[in-house]
C-alpha cells in the first residue's frame, strides 16, 4: 500500500463519527509520526493463531475502541443470521491488561445495542474460564480481552463459539468477511444497559469446581500436605483462581511470589511476562531455593499457559520446557486412565504438528488414540467436537498449554496446574520425583529433545523479511540437514507431503487446513518446522531431535549429544 493510500486512510479518522481524542492522535500520527502513521493503518488488524491481538493505539491497524467495536459489530450481525429465533447470550470476561476493562465494557455496550443479552464478569478473570462459561451459562458465544503473554503495549480479543473452542473454519473467515463489510459509522455504541448482566462468584465456584473434579487423582492428604509449591501469577489473572483451586484441593503448602502477585498490565517485575522465558520464573526460582521448594510453577497473564520448574537428581531446581509438562502430563493421565480400566481404544490424545513426536508414540503404546493439528489450542477443540464418538483424555502444544478433558476447550493453566501439583506429590511419596520420571519415560521409549527458535521482526519491513523468508524455504527446499538426507517435506500452505524415499518424489495430500508452515524430516527422525507467528512478528522454527537412551544412567551425557546436534543445525541453518 503507498503511503498516499494510507494517508488517506488515516484521513478517514478524522471525520465526526470518531471521537475528538482519536481524532488528536490521528493528527499527530499525520503531522510528526510518519513511520508510526504507517504502522498503525497499512492495513487492518487480522486475527492469527489465538484470536486478534495488536499495539493498542489509533489505527485498522492497532487495538481501539472502533476495530474493536467494529469486530462485534460484525459478530452480531453473524450471530443473528446463525440464529434468526433465539434469543442470543454471550460471555465477555478480560484480563489484568491496560484497558482491558474499559475494551471489555465497550464490547459488552455494542452487542448490548444489537438486543444481544451480554453477561460480563465483573472484575478480571483467566481465560480457561471465560471457555467454561460459554458452555455454564449456555451461550452462543463468549470473548476475551487479552493479548496472552504479549508485551504491554498489546491488547488483543479472542472469540469463543457455543462448545467453548475458539473460533475455526469456516466460520472465522465468514465472520470476518462480515467485519470487513462494514464501514465504523455502522457501529452502534449505545448501550441498553437492561441487556448486561454482571456476573461474579457463581461461575467461579463451578469453574472451580469442575477444575478440581478433572484435575485430581486419589492424591493422599499427607502427600498434599508434603508438597511444597512455589506459584507466581507474574501480575495475571491466575491470582483469581489458582491458589483458591490448590487450596480447596487440598494444598496447603503453597508460597506466593508476592511481588507478582498483584494484577498489572506493566508486568513491572519483568520484562515479558511469558512462562516460556526461563527469566520469567527467576523470583519464583528464588524463592524456591530460600525455601527448599519442590516446585515451581508460573502462568501467563490471562493464565492458559504455565511453566513448571522441578529438582534434578542433584537437588538443583531445573526449567522444564513445554514439550516436557506436556509429556509428563500426558503420561500420568493415560496412567490414571489404565488404572480405572477406562481404555478401550474408544479414547485419544490431541497435540500438535510443531510439539514433540513422542506424544503420538506414548499415547499409542497405551492403546488410545493420537491426533494432531495445525498449531493452537482451537484445533484441538475441534477434535473434540468433531469426534463425540470418542473420549478426549487431554491434550497438549510445545507453548506451554495443556487441556485436562473437555470441560475447558481451550489450554487450561488452573486445572493443569493442579494437575502438575498431583503428579509431584504422587512421585514425592513413592520416594521418586518429575525429573526422575521424566528419565524413565525417555528409556522406555526414546529421548527426544526438542528447541524452538524465534526471530523477532517487527513492523511493515519485518512482515516482509518473514514472507520472503517462507518464500525462499518453498523455492530452494532443504535437501540436507546437518548432513542427514531430507526425506519427507510437509507444506501444509499448499496441503501436500513430498516423500524422498524412492527414487521418484512421492506427492500426498495433506487432509488439514493451510496454515503457512513448512516441516522438513530427515532419515534420523530429526524434524524441522518453520513457521511465522499468528500472534506475534516472529517467524519460530522447531527443532526436534532424538535417540535411544539404553540406560537411565547415561541420560546427561545422550541428552549432551543430542543438545550438540541442535547446536549443529542451528549453525546449519544459520539460526545460530
């Protein structure tokens, strides 16, 4: 787009139907801001992999009170068509983010104007329980206002469709065509205050409740007790809920990070407040070492991701990685569900096409079946609802999710929290631990290591760089990676499998939605994703890579090999 067009553009803010405060901002974008003026309206705000995020600020491109505003306009305008005869509710719940609130009622206003009866949780609250709530409260949809684990200057807004998932095809691109078939001035802001509900405590007790029920597995008391936890909410929305669920499971052994503790959309305690970063749990870890602790976990700001630290077999407290929890959490569900002879084939285990392969050969070599999707919890969510035949165990992605049963259709940090709390406690009291577990798992059936790399490429020249990128990848594909022979190559852009074990190329046809990802395997079993971000300007790349562990005693050093391969292909590829 030139910038004469975004000019005019920019200029279109400028007219009554946007309030004087835009109108300033837009002024000063035109008069002494040209680079941020270019930013903020080259196009308009898309939604990615987790709902719509941006850079709050004036702009189509930036999270405000109009593209908001506009998005549930065009929401309405769709539910209403879905739903001619009924009366349509939605759940609207936010997080601790600046202006989380005020976006939240601004929203809760124009479905309000549309005769759409709105039920708004009257302070913040974490997203797996917005999830929860569509289903509770027997809505036709639900939102949430949060940009995840994004920076502070990101707001962002998630839909949630009736079964609890979020929003998938084909129904996303028909709502935004909706969206983008309106002009602003087809907005209506004002609010029929009879129409919004406030909501609080009724949902939290269920919510709690059904988090418990799912979470817990015939865990002793003393073992609760024994357990000493360390948690950190890093200014989210899991001081909500979190330590009201451990404590009414039955732990009572639990230390808050208090300085992080207190709901603050300036995250002033780190700089991102993401459980993926190890330097976002430091003050857990810390105080995990003043206090002799046996874990630590840490959520994300609207708490569906969590982090989780354990003791090695040296007593030194280790971070695992989200491939990691996802493993052991996985492990012990499929455990608990052979002890109540609940398997008979009947079940299945959802993950995804960048998270560690050997999800799909522990779950199948307990008899229950492996499905995997693009990236993003909704994916997931759609294999429950596309599969009711079947009984979902529980389910997982490298990002540091992970889904207990189908009560929540979305990642869950509250009930997986809990989740990890059982699993501790129960190793602790037969004198073993996670990390210990952790070791066995990988001699029973092959160590993997996996790492994920991400370039960070901000702003119009980044989203270039990522493209030309992705282009590069398809026009000159890998043949070798770290000198072992690429035989198999998934584009799911293009929805094909190019197979190199023969002598000819055998082409097959990917039975899943595009989605702009490349995967490269080799004939070792290492693979190779390539991806660009839907949430952030990153372009990621998953490196995944593994062997035989004969003896549980060689671990550190077969795990060593398989970090100094990852460090090879990084070079290979020059990710260094």
């Amino acid at each position: 787009m030139s910038y004469y067009d975004i000019k005019s553009r920019a200029e279109n803010w400028l007219k009554p139907v946007f309030d004087e405060q835009t109108q300033r901002e837009v002024k000063e974008l035109l008069e002494n801001k040209p680079e941020e003026l270019k930013e903020s309206f080259y196009k308009d705000l898309e939604f990615g992999t987790g709902g719509m995020r941006g850079i709050m600020g004036p702009g189509t491109n930036r999270i405000n009170k109009y593209t908001l505003g506009k998005n549930t306009q065009g929401l309405s305008n769709y539910l209403k068509r879905q739903f001619p005869n009924e009366d349509i509710k939605v759940v609207i719940a936010y997080d601790c983010r600046n202006n989380s609130k005020e976006l939240a009622h601004i929203v809760a206003e124009v479905f309000s104007a549309n005769g759409i009866q709105v039920y708004l949780f009257s302070e913040l609250r974490p997203t797996p329980e917005l999830s929860f709530a569509v289903k509770y409260l027997n809505c036709h949809c639900g939102i949430v206002l949060t940009a995840s684990h994004n920076p502070p200057e990101y707001n962002g807004y998630k839909v949630y469709w009736q079964d609890g998932g979020q929003l998938v095809p084909p129904q996303d691109k028909e709502i935004v065509t909706e969206i983008n078939s309106l002009d602003y001035n087809e907005v209506k802001f004002e609010a029929n205050k009879d129409l919004i509900k406030i909501i609080d405590t009724e949902v939290d007790e269920a919510f709690a409740s059904a988090s418990i029920s799912n979470g817990s597995f015939d865990t002793s008391a003393e073992a609760k007790k024994n357990l000493k936890i360390v948690f950190t909410s890093l200014h989210g929305t899991s001081i909500t809920m979190v330590p009201k669920v451990l404590e009414k499971a039955g732990y009572s052994n639990l230390h808050l990070v208090e300085e992080q503790s207190e709901p603050n959309g300036n995250f002033p305690t780190v700089e991102s407040p993401n459980p993926e970063e190890p330097a976002a749990l430091k003050m857990a870890l810390e105080l995990a070492e003043k206090i002799d602790a046996d874990i630590v976990i840490g959520t994300d700001p609207d708490c569906d991701r969590l982090g989780v630290a354990v003791r090695d077999n040296s007593g030194k407290m280790v971070l695992l990685n989200g491939n990691q929890t996802m493993l052991i959490m996985t492990w012990f569900l499929l455990e608990q569900w052979k002890k109540q002879g609940k398997i008979n084939g009947k079940e299945f285990v959802g993950s995804t096409i960048v998270s560690t392969p050997m999800i799909r050969v522990v779950t199948e070599a307990y008899g229950v079946q492996y499905k995997e999707g693009l990236t993003g919890f909704k994916w997931i969510a759609k294999m429950i609802k596309d599969h009711p035949e079947l009984d979902f165990v529980g389910g997982g992605e490298e990002s540091f999710g992970f889904m207990v049963g189908d009560f929540v259709r979305d990642k869950d940090a509250v009930t997986s929290t809990l989740l990890a709390c059982e699993i501790a406690a129960q190793m602790k009291v037969k004198g073993s631990s996670v990390y210990e577990k952790l070791i066995e798992l990988y001699s029973e059936f092959g160590l993997y290591r996996e790492e994920l790399i991400s370039l960070v490429k901000k702003g119009i020249d980044g989203e270039a760089q990522i493209k030309n990128m992705m282009i590069s990848l398809r026009e000159n594909p890998l043949k070798e990676i770290a000198g072992e022979h690429v035989v198999l190559v998934e584009d799911y852009q293009k929805s094909e499998a190019i197979n190199f074990n023969s002598n000819s190329q055998e082409v097959q046809t990917l039975d899943v939605p595009k989605s702009n990802v490349l995967i490269y395997y080799t004939e070792n079993g290492t693979k190779v994703a390539a991806r660009p971000s839907g949430t952030e300007p990153k372009i990621k790349f998953y490196i995944s890579v593994n062997t035989t562990l004969e003896n549980v005693e060689d671990y550190e050093k077969v795990d060593q090999e398989l970090s100094d391969k990852i460090a090879g292909i990084k070079t290979d590829l020059n990710l260094a």
